[in-house]
C-alpha cells in the first residue's frame, strides 16, 4: 500500500516492460492499441515545446501532431500515420480537472512506436505534476533506451508499470521529456522516433478513507477557527 499523494510508492518501483513485432503489426499481448485511455477520454490539453517545421532540432519530420498520439490507431502509412517525431523537445498533456478536481490514478503507461528499424527505437523521461502543484513536475522514471535494430521487427511498445499499486495518485499533468542528447545530435537513433500512440491507463483518483478524514479535519479546523473570529468580532 503507497502513500496517497506520493508517487512512486514509497517502496514501489517502476517496472518498464518492451516488446517489438512485426513491421505493421501492433506489438504487445493486447495486440491493439487503447481508445479508453484517459489520454483519450480525460485530456484537457497536449502542447510540445519547440518550433514545429524547424527539423533536426525538435521535431525530425512534420507534422507535430500530438493528437496522432491520441486517436486510438496504431495507423498504417508510416509517412501519414506516424505522427511526431520527438527530438530535443518536451510533450505535456494536462489532464481535466474539471472533470476529476481530485486528479487521476495511473495504472499504466503505454507507448508506440512504428517505423523501421531505424526509426523504432524509445528513449524518454516521464514526468507528472498533482494537483496539489500542477505546474510542478516531479520525474517518474527515465525509461531504459529500448532500440532494436531488426529489420523485420519495427514495431515497439514500452509499458511502465508499478511493482506495487499504481503509478501515481492525484496527477494533474504528464510530461514526456525527449532528447537528453548533445546538441544537434540526433534523437535515440537517426533524427527521431516515429511514435504512433500514447496510452495512459487509469481512473479518477478517490482519496482514502485516512486522506479523506483529514481533509474533512481540516476543513472542521478552518470552519472552527471562522466561527471563533467571527464571535469576536461581535
Ligand atoms: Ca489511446
Ligand atoms: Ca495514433
Ligand atoms: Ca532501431
């Protein structure tokens, strides 16, 4: 059992899991990839740094259409479908919290590659932010470069998933930082990845009863204290 607001667990760790297929196949045991997702059903906004048509540096190819990553299609043409191609840039995408003012639970992050052999390969930092800082962004985990070099196996898919409990509780925001490389070099191989599609798997968090009861405390405190002010007062 984690610690409710702390990710990862306290005790957790993060479990990376890679699998590669066939050139068009959809590699994974699912063998599809998820149009459930929150990415899907929960987001509020998707947003990359870097300017989109300025090539090598930030995105290899255009165009940088995040909602390619978003669309529930695993997709066919890879000069269509293949969606972006991050280098040295940062892809954020915030969750509503309109929707879920108390966040969302992450189960499991899933993410797709298809190219070639020379535009498979994954490399990548996750980062989240909850709701109670959510423009603060704390690391996940930097994922293990996963880059198969099979021609006949151009498919990828990195899922992270936690030893214990979920991912991370209370989220607001997810980032994924790419391109811990030297300047002007190339992505993980040959100028970028060409990923397909971005699952993250979870629900609207429910704060525990324990979570739950101090809150309530708290508030009793605050409604306390007014009380007490506002009888002075008189
Ligand atoms: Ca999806
Ligand atoms: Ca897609
Ligand atoms: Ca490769």
């Amino acid at each position: 059992m984690g610690v409710w607001g702390l990710s990862p667990f306290v005790g957790a760790a993060v479990i990376q899991t890679n699998y590669n297929s066939a050139n068009t196949a959809v590699p994974g045991p699912e063998s599809t990839v998820s149009s459930t997702d929150l990415l899907q059903t929960h987001l509020a906004s998707a947003s990359h740094s870097g300017d989109s048509g300025s090539g090598y540096r930030y995105f290899y190819e255009n165009p940088a259409d995040l909602s390619l990553l978003t669309d529930g299609q695993f997709g066919g043409s890879y000069d269509t479908e293949a969606s972006v191609f991050p280098n040295q840039v940062t892809l954020t995408f915030a969750l509503d919290l309109d929707a879920s003012p108390q966040g969302y639970t992450i189960s499991s992050i899933s993410t797709y590659a298809n190219w070639d052999e020379g535009r498979d390969g994954q490399a990548y930092t996750v980062e989240y932010s909850l709701v109670s800082a959510p423009m603060t962004f704390l690391t996940l985990t930097t994922i293990t470069t996963f880059n198969p070099d099979v021609s006949t196996e151009s498919s990828t898919l990195v899922r992270l998933t936690s030893s214990s409990g979920p991912l991370a509780e209370g989220v607001a925001s997810l980032r994924f930082v790419f391109g811990n490389y030297a300047a002007n070099q190339s992505a993980v191989e040959n100028g970028g990845t060409a990923y397909r599609e971005f699952d993250v798997v979870g629900a609207v968090t429910v704060p525990e009863p324990s979570s739950a009861l101090l809150f309530g405390s708290g508030l009793y405190l605050l409604t306390s204290r007014r009380s007490v002010k506002a009888r002075n007062a008189l």
